[in-house]
C-alpha cells in the first residue's frame, strides 16, 4: 500500500471524527478510536467521496480497523484503474 | 386529577437566546423580523424571515456533537437545557425514569434533506450524507433532550403542523394531570430556513412581501420563524413542596379538526377547539381576560379568527384581550404554539400582555380589542393560546395565573 493512501484514509477519518489525525496509525482499531456504527458508516461515506469509489455493504462488515480499511480502499482503487483501461 | 404547574420555561428565536431576551423584546413590541440571511433568497418573492440572527452551535454543542443535531434539533436542546435549569430538577434515577418529552415539529430536519437532494438530484453525485435520516427525524428534538438528561421515561413527537408544539404540551399536560407522568418537558421546535422550503412557502403565496401584520387591514401574510421553546410541567401540589418558583398553571386543552379544506381556516372549527379548551379546564368564557391569537396575519386567518372569537365569547368578545405574538418572533410552524404558551405564559405571571406589533389600520373584519403595538399592563387570571393548523387540526391551551 502507498504511503500516500494511507495518509488519505486516515485523514478522511480524523476529519470526520474530528479527533487529531496523530491519533490514527495504521494499526488503530475502531474500538481504541471510539468509532461506533454511525461513525464508521460517515467515515464510508468520506472514503467514497475521496477516493471515488463505491465502497458496497458486503466489504466492509468484517473491517474492524485502520489496516483492514486501507487495504479494501486499495483493492477497490486498483479495481476502478483497471474496470477503466478496459475501453483500450 | 392534578393540577398542572409551568416550573420552568426555556427558549430561543429571533427575540432572543433566552427567556428574559425574549421577556423583554415581547414588553417592547420589538420584532425580531428582518432580512433573512441563513438561506439564500436572490431567487424567493419574499426576502424577510424572523431568524435566531447570527446563530452558530458553537456556544452550545462541540463540533462533533453537532454534526448529528440539524438546527431545528439543536433549539429543541438548548431550549430544554434552559427550561430544565430554570425549573431546579434534582435528577433522580426514579425521575429520570418517569420523566416524559414530548415535542412538536411540523418540517423537522428537512433543511438537512433539502441539502442531500440536492447533492443528489441537482449536482449528480452518487451518494446522500448517512446523517441525514438520523438528522432529518422529526423526532431528533425530543431524541436529543432524552439522550443529553438522561430521560429514560415515555419520549415522543407531535406533528400537526402549526399546532404541532400545542398538542405537544398538551398532551404532556394531560399525562401529568392523570398521574401517568410526574415530569414532564414538553414544546416544540422549528428551522424552516432552506431554499427548497422557502420556495414551498413561496408558492402557497401566504408569505408577506414585507412583515406580518396581523389583524391589520393591511396585512399581507405570514412571516417565517424559526426557534424553540421548552416547558417543564409537575403537578402543582410537588411544585410547591419542592419550592419551586411556578410561572403559571395549565388547566385545559382543546382540540378539533376541521374536516374541510386542507389549507382554508374555518371559524367553526376553531371555535370547537376553543370551547374544548374551556370545558376541559371547566372555565365559562367570561373568565378569560386575554388571548393569544394564532394570528397569522394571512388574509383568510385573522377574519375567520376573529368570528371564532365572536362566536364562543359573544359580547365578552369585546372586553377580551387579544395578540399575535407571530407579528415579533414571526411563525415558527411547529415551534410557533410553545413560543406563544410561553408568551401566555409570560403575560399572566408579569402582569403584561404583549402586544400585536406592526398594526396600522383597523380591519372592519378583525374588530377586536388586538393591544396594537403597546404592551399593556393587566392582571389576568386566565388566558388561552389558540392554534389553528393547516389541515385543520386545532389545538387551544387554557392557562391560569399562579
């Protein structure tokens, strides 16, 4: 995962949690950040708008942290990249 | 049954952030109605509204917090904080367990759907905040007061449009007099200020192309309001042993439906509910020394207002005192009956009865005594407080002096 991704998910999180982007490293868990159900379903929306992606119900009920969130965001980048080279 | 005591009294809207701003602005006639600055109004008919000037949640609830609290949800809490504060409650588990909300909204959060539709069907994108249903409820307000006092007893919301706050309080007065509750906080609250409601408002052509004038031969209609007012409601015999100041009592409600016309105001329906209100709190008419009208300063209201009046009271009609408070704090829909409870309120326990601001020229039609302009001091010891909603549903309070 780039270093660059990264730093997007957690200030899309710090952002809407409004809590310190120092206080989310990659091996944060939603628990320890105090995000509950509605927490996590804004952060999906932030995440969605900053990535352009569409982030669907069944990738996201097992994610329980940071890590986790980074990595479906990724596979989900790669996977619009390569839906977009298709036409070529 | 038991008898029901105001003990404390909460509110916010364009005459002010509290109760004694708002005390103060009702004994000076002063309206709270001027340009409207928190929507966009370069493309509405109507440019002036009766808004909370300059309001921001900073003074009352963190950032975070208020990302999930639309405006309109944000006045039902701040007024309830006051209210609460004003009436002394020592919280007990078993109180906070008995304790009962009830609030009255008519468009609720919809200035926070107004935004995600437009996201949405305006701009393109794909996606609605996810706090939009949880902020767009009409009962976010009463939600809220639970969640912040930790009120666990029986919590919900009234919507009948104008009337929404007036069967709120109500029916709380009601729960409190049967014994079903021994607490109880109960008003209304309203933000209608967003350009898709104010383009709704437009098109009904109700809404004054400068101020609200009611019962003035001049009058041109509605102006809109937004704000909150709470009450806090004991029966009267635990009020007085706990020594808690009471403001008033309240001893009737009356309600009725019109069964006519959506929108077209009728006198007898009105006068049904303001007859209720008087059999409900077992009053002849000749005991009720003032008013406050529903008073909307449309054309239709205030005439048919009127003959309701002249048909319930009949020559007592003309030695009642009679006032649209909505002439100051504008009509904040399902906030606007708490405000006037409130104002009602206010006048029975001050000795001052607020006046119809705005007033220019009598109305053959709207021959009332309407205290234009000037506040007038007079000792009453009943008083009633009349709402007449769209869609007929109308709902009278009858309130006494302590």
């Amino acid at each position: 995962m780039s270093d660059e991704l990264i730093q997007r998910v957690m200030k899309a999180i710090a952002t809407t949690k409004r809590i310190p982007v120092e206080s989310v490293t990659i091996d944060s868990n939603f628990l320890e950040l105090g995000i509950d159900s509605m927490d996590a379903v804004e952060i999906l929306f932030a995440l969605e708008n900053e990535f352009d992606i569409n982030i669907p119900d069944e990738e996201v009920r097992s994610v329980r942290g940071i890590r986790q969130m980074c990595e479906g965001v990724e596979r989900l980048v790669l996977a619009k990249s390569a839906a977009a080279k298709v036409p070529e | 049954m038991r008898r029901v005591a105001i003990t404390g009294m909460g509110a916010i809207c364009a005459l002010g952030k509290n109760v004694a701003e708002f005390a103060q602005a009702l004994a000076e006639g002063r309206p709270g109605i001027g340009p409207i600055e928190s929507a966009d109004v370069s493309q509405i008919r109507f440019q002036n509204g009766a808004e909370v000037k300059g309001y921001t949640h900073a003074p009352y609830f963190d950032d975070r917090r208020a990302d999930f609290i639309d405006r309109f949800a944000q006045f039902a809490v701040i007024a309830a904080r006051e209210a609460i504060a004003d009436a002394g409650i020592q919280w007990t588990p078993d109180l906070r367990e008995s304790a009962a909300i009830v609030t009255g909204s008519c468009v609720g959060g919809q200035s926070t759907e107004d935004i995600g539709f437009h996201e949405v069907y305006k701009l393109g994108h794909n996606r609605v905040h996810p706090l939009t249903i949880p902020k767009t409820m009409a009962n976010a307000g009463a939600s809220h007061i639970s969640m912040e006092f930790g009120i666990t007893g029986p919590s919900f919301t009234l919507s009948t449009a104008c009337s929404s706050a007036a069967h709120a309080i109500g029916q709380a007065f009601w729960m409190v007099r049967s014994g079903a509750t021994g607490l109880a906080i109960a008003g209304g609250s309203e933000a209608p200020f967003s350009f898709g409601i104010l383009k709704a408002w437009e098109a009904m052509r109700v809404v004054s192309p400068d101020t609200c004038r009611p019962f003035s031969k001049d009058r041109h209609g509605m102006i809109l309001g937004e704000g909150g007012a709470m009450l806090v409601l004991e029966p009267l015999e635990a009020a007085q042993a706990r020594g808690a100041r009471i403001h008033a009592e309240i001893v009737g409600l009356g309600m009725s439906a019109d069964a006519g016309h959506i929108t077209q105001p009728s006198a007898e329906g009105a006068a049904r509910a303001i007859r209720a209100a008087l059999r409900d709190a077992h009053l002849a008419p000749e005991a009720i020394g003032y008013i406050n009208a529903h008073g909307t300063g449309t054309p239709a209201n205030d005439p048919t207002e009127t003959a309701a009046i002249r048909a319930v009271f009949g020559a007592h009609a003309g030695r009642l005192a009679i006032s649209s408070t909505k002439s100051m704090h504008g009509h904040a829909l399902g906030a606007s009956a708490a405000l006037e409870c409130l104002a009602t309120a206010l006048a029975l326990r001050d000795g001052l009865l607020p006046p119809t601001a705005n007033y220019r020229e009598p109305d053959p039609q709207c021959d009332l005594d309407v205290i234009p302009n000037v506040a007038r001091a007079a000792r009453v010891e009943y008083a009633l407080s009349n709402s007449f909603a769209f869609g007929g549903l109308n709902a009278v309070l009858a309130l006494r002096a302590v």
